[in-house]
C-alpha cells in the first residue's frame, strides 16, 4: 500500500504554495521596477528628440533655451538646457547631454539608469 501512495505523489505536478507566493513576489517586483523605469525611458527619449529639434538654433544660447522651451512643454525635469554640452564640428553644431536617475529598490539598494545621447 505504501508502494501505490508514492507513486501516486510522484504524479503530482503544479506549483507548491510556496513556490507560488514566490513566483508572485518576482511578478510584484518587475512590475514595480518596470512601472517606474517606463516613464525615465521615455523623458530620455523625449529629451533625445528635444537636442535634434534645439541644435538648429545654432549658437550656445539659442540651443539652450530652445532646449528649455521643449523640456517646459514635454515635462522633462531630468535634465536643464545648461545641462547640454554644445559644440562644433566643421559646419555642424553638435549637442549631446548626459544625466542618471535612480531608483530605490529597498534600503540602500538603487537601480540607477545612466543616459547619454548626441545628435548627429
């Protein structure tokens, strides 16, 4: 009898309770990570967009405030006009930026994003 009830529980399949809550606790986590990593993505990709529209201005003032103009608009907080790094190469201006966000995890644990993006 004892035979039959072994081979009985080796049939068993699924996931234990504990095995529940854990693969509930990592669902919990990257939903949580995820719904605060989504916006900072896309504030990088609306300041990549804001350099490319800024960089027709020309001089190092114009940039910035164009820059300063499309951040107001766009809500980029991250990062500020005087925050671009403004040159030239030959004939084209060139302005790039680069900024981080973090994250707070738990306790002294952050998930930090570094950014960086120049027009072409």
């Amino acid at each position: 009898m004892t035979m039959n009830r072994t081979t009985s529980r080796s049939r068993q399949r699924g996931l234990s309770f504990f095995g529940l809550v854990f693969v509930g606790v990592i669902a919990v986590a990257v939903f949580a990570i995820g719904g605060q990593s989504v916006p900072i993505y896309l504030e990088y990709v609306t300041a990549k967009k804001a350099i490319e529209k800024a960089k027709v201005e020309g001089t190092v003032p114009g940039v910035r405030a164009a820059f300063d103009r499309a951040a107001a608009i766009d809500d980029i907080k991250s990062i500020q006009g005087k925050d671009l790094e403004v040159t030239k190469r030959g004939d084209k201006v060139v302005v790039s930026f680069k900024y981080s966000r973090e994250i707070p995890l738990a306790g002294p644990a952050y998930l930090v994003y570094r950014f960086q993006a120049q027009t072409n």
